[in-house]
C-alpha cells in the first residue's frame, strides 16, 4: 500500500513541474518563431533555475508532509514506515527531477523531441536496473524465474533510490544537451540569475495549467 499511495506523490511531482515546463515551452516556441534568439534564451535560463527551485520546495513540503498523508490515508505504523522511507528518497531527488522534466518541455519549445525522447528511455533503463538490483526482488516471466544476483535487498527503498538515480541521470543529461545547445537555443548561466519580469511571464502562462492538472490529482 505504500507504493500504491506513493504512486499519487510521483504523480503530483509531475504535475507541480508541469507547470514551469508549459510555460518555458510556450515561451520559447513564441519567441523562436520571432526571431527573438536573445528573449528565449532568457526563458530558458529562468526556466531551469525555477525548476530547480519548485524541487527544493516541493521536496520539502514531501518531506514533511509525509507523516500527515499517511494519517490522512489511515495507514498502519509499518506501511507508514515504508512510505515515508519512498517519499524522503524521492523528495531529496526533486531538485533533478524538475531540472530533467522542465528541461525536456523547454527542448520541445526549441523543436528539438528526438534527444528528450532518448534521455526518458535511458532513465527508465537507468530505473529499472538499479530499482532490481536495490530491491532484491527476484524477476519471473511466464515459467522462468531470473534471480537478483545482488545482496542489497533494500525492498521499497531499493526502489526509490533508483528512482531518484534515475532523476539524476536524466538531470545530468538534460544539462548537458540545454549546454550544448539546440538548434537556435542553448542554456547560457548568466541567464539563470533570477530575471523577475521572464519569471513572472513563465509563471502567469504555467500557472493555468497546473492548477488543472492538480484539480484532477486532487479530484482522485
């Protein structure tokens, strides 16, 4: 039950940074197609570092937020163990997670859908083989059983460390392609010192959209 009720953090994650990609996605799709080179890059650099920003909030609001959602949900002293074990490991990978999903929305801005397509295989590959190999948990398809080699047998929280693995990897490779660059867009670090103004902007146009992705969570 502590994955069940875990599976609804991980989905509020996604909704939470959502709304930061809409808005650095919007933006620098606009301002591309007008030849404003320098206006996009400005987003992008704002992007990034609210992204990183909402992860530390976000995080932390998971972190201790813990113990009240599984009162909330009615859970017992083991399965509430177990839970707040997922969620504390998830949450200290938000940083990355909101970097590698408001990173690829911005790449999408740019035109670029092949590199961020090729990141979200590799995290889920990146996922799955340390979230095994953490878990302890032994594979079974069909007739076949394939044992876990390894001795870790961290269980649940085998599984979110390689998730918040995962997270990094795809964060490091974000980074790296929105610092190398794309087409007409590339990540400059001096565009990431807070801009008021581009933020607000990002932040008015994300804003719609989280607030109907989160009335749906909530709705559930």
């Amino acid at each position: 039950r502590s994955i069940s009720v875990g599976s609804y953090v991980t989905w509020f994650i996604l909704i939470a940074m959502t709304g930061l990609g809409i808005g650095g996605q919007a933006i620098i799709a606009r301002d591309m197609g007008a030849g404003n080179l320098l206006d996009a890059r400005r987003a992008l650099g704002q992007a990034v570092m609210l992204s990183v920003a909402w992860g530390v909030v976000v995080g932390a609001a998971m972190w201790f937020g813990v113990g009240p959602l599984a009162a909330l949900c009615k859970l017992d002293a083991d399965v509430t163990s177990l839970l707040s074990q997922y969620v504390r490991i998830i949450a200290v990978s938000l940083p990355a997670a909101g970097l590698m999903l408001v990173g690829a929305m911005c790449l999408y801005g740019a035109g670029e859908t092949t590199l961020p397509s090729l990141i979200a295989i590799g995290v889920n590959v990146v996922n799955i083989v340390v979230s095994w190999a953490l878990s302890g948990v032994d594979l079974t398809f069909g007739q076949r059983t394939f044992d876990n080699p390894f001795s870790f047998d961290m269980h649940v929280g085998g599984i979110a460390v390689g998730t918040a693995v995962s997270y990094a990897f795809g964060a490091l490779m974000t980074m790296w392609v929105l610092l190398r660059g794309v087409k007409d867009s590339r990540l400059e670090i001096a565009e990431m010192q807070p801009n008021a103004p581009v933020s607000g902007r990002l932040i008015r146009i994300g804003l719609p959209g989280f607030f109907d992705s989160f009335m749906t969570w909530a709705a559930n």
